[in-house]
C-alpha cells in the first residue's frame, strides 16, 4: 500500500497518462498512415523527430542522476539549471511534444497528428504542477522561470 501512497504523491499518474497518450500517437500513426509519401510532410516530420529526439536526449543527459518519470522532484534532487535547461524549463516534455509531431508527419497520418496536438495542453498542464512542486523544493526557483521560457527558448 506505502508503494501505491509513494507512485500517487510522486505523480504517477501524470507518467501513466503520458505514457499512454504517446502510445496512442505511435499506434495512430501506424494503423492510419496514408499509403501514398508525400515529401512535403514527412522531410518537416523527419526534422521535427530529429530535434524532438534530440531536445530530449540533452535534457536526459543534462539531468545526469536526477533523473526521474515522476514529476515531483525526489527529496535528494538538484535544480538543474545548466546545458539545455539553461534555455528552456521542460527539454524532454518539448522533446516529446516535437518527437510525436514528427512521427505524425513521417507516417502522413491525421489521427496521430491531432492527438499529438493533444498532447501540448497535456504536458502544458504536467508542466505547471511539476513547476508548483518544484517552486515548493527550490527558493530560487521562482527566479529561473523568470528568466527561462517553459517549453520554446524566448517565446513560451
């Protein structure tokens, strides 16, 4: 029961919500793709997999050991403010937002760009709660948002 009480206060199901949403994307993609390419979306949805792929994995490398799926901050973490997170709050939630919208684009597939649409309110919303927490942890964090957009460097 503690396990359950911990993966709840941690915020374990913003990870199962996201970890489902981004299967859908995928799912999407393969089950509704159009038959015929285009180059016209899939060279945009190469670039944006690529970037998307690469945000992420530089916000992963950035983290190092305080890297975690739940979005509240575990008691020995550290605020993170340098490499990619020196430009934008959330690297490996844009990662993802950019990644799925690519894989839309590379498969031509509707459904799965719609719901990859969907997911930027999704993680917009994950983003301010972690945000809360993490405003709760750190005295200075208050001064970072200031200063560094939550998801695209100087713009939002």
């Amino acid at each position: 029961m503690q396990r359950i009480t911990n993966f709840v206060q941690r915020g374990g199901f913003w990870v199962l919500s996201q970890g489902l949403l981004l299967l859908v994307v995928v799912l999407l993609a393969v089950r509704f793709r159009r038959e015929r390419c285009h180059s016209v979306a899939v060279i945009p949805g190469g670039i944006l997999l690529s970037i998307g792929t690469g945000v992420a994995l530089a916000g992963t490398i950035a983290l190092g050991s305080n890297i975690t799926p739940f979005p509240k901050p575990s008691e020995k973490a550290q605020l993170i403010r340098r490499g990619i997170f020196s430009l934008i709050r959330h690297p490996i939630y844009t990662g993802l937002m950019f990644a799925s919208l690519g894989w839309a684009l590379v498969w031509q597939s509707w459904p799965a760009l719609l719901m990859a649409f969907g997911l930027i309110p999704f993680f917009d919303a994950k983003a301010r709660r972690e945000e809360k927490w993490l405003r709760e942890k750190f005295s200075d964090y208050g001064e970072y948002e200031k200063r560094v957009k939550r998801f695209v460097p100087r713009i939002y």
